[in-house]
C-alpha cells in the first residue's frame, strides 16, 4: 500500500512533494532582526530534511512585534538582505519549498530568550532592552507582565500596512508560501480570544468582531501576495481556559477564512492565558485539525506531538488532517523524513550530495564513466 503521508499535494499552484512540513522554530538567533550565519546552518540543514515544506521562524512585522531582540523581523531593507541571503541558499541547494509565518507578537513582545531567564519566557526588564507593547486591550499576560497599550484605530490601519509590506518583502525573497501566526497568544490570537480582548468598538465584544482583524490582515496580505502562492493561517483553536476560545469559536473562524480565499489552516492550541490547563498526550491537538477540516473542508495542518512514522501516516490516512508538522522531531532528526519514508516504504527527496546516505544505490553506474578525470 502506498504511503499517504508522502504521497504529494498542492496548494494554489505549488505542489508539495509530500505532507511532512517542518513547523516554524523560533530560533531566538537573530540581530537586529536580521538572520544570521546560524540561520544558514540550520534552516540549510532542515531545507534537506526530505519534508515537502519548510517554514521559517515567527517574523515580526515590525521590530515591536519580535517575540525577543533575537527573534527576526522582515520590515526593512536590511532584514530582507539577510533574509534573502539565507532562503536563496535554501532554495538553490534544498529539497523543500519553503514557506515563512508572518506576525506580530503583541502583548508577548519584548520577552527573553527562553536561556535567559528563569523560566521558558519572561518579560524583559527596562534595562535589559524592554520596548513598550500594545495588545486589543491594557491586559498584560499574566499578572507580573508589562501592562500593554490598546491599539487604537490609526494604529490598526498603520499594523495592516505592516503586513502588507512584510508580504511584498517576502515575495521579493522568493518564499513560496505564508504562513499568518494567528496563535499561541500572540497579537492575532489576542483580538479573536475574549479571554485577551475586551474591547468595545467593531474589533471587540462578538465573535464576528473579534475574528474581524486577521480577516481584514488576511484580506490585505492576500491582495498582494501572487495568486498562484498559497496564503494561509495558523490558529490556537481552544484556549484551554474556561471562557476563552472554543473548537466551535473556531470551526466558525475558520470558515470565514476559507470564505476570504484561505488555502490551509494549521492548528494547535493554547499560549493566550498561563492558567491553561493543556491534556497532553500524543497528537493531541488532531481532533481540533479534524474537527475543521470535517466542518468546513479546509486543507488542514496538524501540529503538536506528532513523533512517530506510523503515527503521522494514520492522521493523514485516516483523513484526520491532510498535512502534519513537526518541530522537535526535526531538531532531534534532521532527517525524520527519510527515515520515516524508508519505514512506510515511499520515496522522498534527496539532495545529490546526501543519496549516498541512503538505502538508494549511489551514484548510478553510468556516474563513474562520466566522472571527470583527475588531471596527470
């Protein structure tokens, strides 16, 4: 039987050589918001991992929406250059398309690497380089987190243009898909979440309202993105928290967002409330892909301890999502995706340089008589 999990799939006009994809990694490495030399290692490394999508790291729009001051942004010409620099070797050498997820980090800005503090995350202090950041509401994150600004109207209309040209830039880089960071509490993921916006004019108060910001960026974004690319979004489904966010909030959001043209939708959980109470345990966020792919149709993305070969094949098998993303699996095992393809029995792509690592005869016979000479 043939593996659906490798078998391809395309979106728009880019066709995916199979359903692996490596999930955005914050790799907290960036200067001034330019990818660096580090980037180059290791999304070099993932671009010849044999998944059929790479995509890069959380990007803010702006340098306030960085996660961290080394997180990347894609707003000046500066941070596309090194961006570019890093995508091209990527896609001149790799096997992957590769995709970025484009955001901003909203009332989690301006937090620590995960390194240097105490815990994973912490919001940095005025002097160790905290910047002031804004939300859908004056609610910090949790109760010892800097108090955020509410964005006003002008500010909104000024954060979509930021959006706008961090799409442009992406395009000139030559991604081959975007991905909008509408989760894990981070600015999107804010104004759609009642637990984080309490607003009271047209982006607050209805679910229609809340979901009414990532509609108009999406909109915005997809008006000068090429039609033939594919635009899509990933979202925390369930807040995990009574009174927050449900798997219906998002079944209805979701909908919406194939209405507007939306070509995938990746879906975890959680991130917008520290009183989260998460039931871990392996692929525990599929029911949520599924629940949206079976309500709407979308081309669905599961992500979150997803570990195993087999496993990974029944979500796609089994029609519970048609794509599956991996984070730490591919930190572990650069090549999870070999070894995965030679467990199911299917071919992935291998780079010429690497095939002689694999179960493949290499180079072909012919190879030798067609070698170069060494000069006497």
């Amino acid at each position: 039987m043939s593996s659906k999990l490798f078998a391809p799939i395309k979106l728009r006009e880019l066709e995916l050589a199979n359903r692996v994809v490596v999930a955005p990694m914050c790799q907290y490495s960036a200067e001034n918001g330019n990818m660096t030399d580090w980037h180059m290692l290791h999304l070099g490394s993932l671009s010849n991992s044999g998944a059929g999508l790479l995509i890069v790291e959380a990007t803010g729009v702006e340098p306030e929406g960085r996660i961290s001051l080394g997180c990347p942004s894609l707003a000046n010409d500066e941070n596309e250059a090194a961006m570019k620099r890093v995508v091209t070797a990527c896609k001149r050498y790799g096997t992957a398309k590769i995709g970025i997820q484009l955001g901003h980090a909203g009332r989690k800005a301006s937090c620590t690497r995960p390194w240097e503090g105490k815990s994973a995350s912490e919001p940095l202090k005025s002097d160790t380089g905290a910047w002031p950041t804004k939300g859908p509401s004056a609610i910090p994150f949790a109760a010892d987190w800097h108090v955020p600004s509410a964005y006003t109207i002008p500010e909104i209309e000024t954060l979509k243009a930021k959006f706008v040209d961090a799409t442009k830039r992406a395009d000139r880089i030559g991604y081959d898909l975007i991905e909008i960071h509408g989760a894990h509490g981070y600015l999107l993921h804010e104004f759609v979440s009642p637990l984080s916006n309490k607003r009271t004019d047209q982006y607050g108060g209805s679910l229609e309202n809340r979901i009414r910001l990532p509609l108009e960026i999406f909109a915005a974004m997809r008006a000068v993105w090429p039609k033939h690319k594919p635009l899509g979004i990933r979202i925390s489904a369930v807040d995990w928290v009574e009174g927050g966010l449900t798997i219906e909030d998002s079944v209805f959001f979701a909908q919406k967002l194939k209405d507007a043209g939306c070509d995938f939708i990746d879906v975890s959980s959680g991130g917008n409330d520290p009183h989260q109470k998460i039931a871990l345990r392996p692929g525990y966020q599929v029911p949520f892909a599924e629940a949206i792919k079976k309500a709407t149709g979308m081309t669905t993305m599961a992500v979150g301890l997803i570990t195993e070969a087999e496993q990974a094949e029944a979500i796609v098998a089994d029609g519970h999502a048609d794509m599956v993303a991996l984070a730490r699996g591919f930190l572990d095992d650069p090549h999870w995706a070999w070894h995965a393809a030679w467990k199911l029995g299917a071919d992935v792509p291998v780079s010429v340089q690497y095939a002689r690592a694999t179960l493949k005869t290499w180079p072909p016979a012919k190879r030798y008589t067609e070698m170069p000479k060494a000069a006497e």
